[in-house]
C-alpha cells in the first residue's frame, strides 16, 4: 500500500515539474517575443493574438499530457 502511494506521489510530482516547465518556457517564448514584437515595431494587438494563440497551444499540450 505504502510503496503503491510513494509511486503514485513520484508520478504526480513529475507530471507537475513537466507542467511547470512547460508554463515557464511558455512565459519565456512570450516575452522574448514581446520583447522581439517592440523591437521591429509590431503593434500591440498583433502580440496579444500571438500570445493567446501560444497560449492554447499550451493547454493543448497539458491536456493531452
């Protein structure tokens, strides 16, 4: 039983360090891109449909696992 829930803790520990670093490379795609966006002159509404569109490609990802 014991060794059954340290198992099962493992698995759920590493599928969040795998969601987590997934947010954060997600964060660090947008603002790079942010950053990259200003810098070419990219105006703001075309950043934010980017971001969101990066941003449900995240959650696709999540999902699906």
């Amino acid at each position: 039983m014991c060794n059954g829930l340290h198992r099962l803790a493992s698995q759920r520990w590493a599928d969040c360090i795998q969601l987590y670093s997934q947010f954060v490379s997600l964060n660090f795609r947008i603002f790079h891109r942010l950053s990259s966006f200003a810098a070419n002159g990219v105006n703001l509404q075309e950043t934010c449909l980017i971001s969101q569109l990066m941003a449900v490609r995240f959650n696709r990802q999540a999902l699906e696992g």
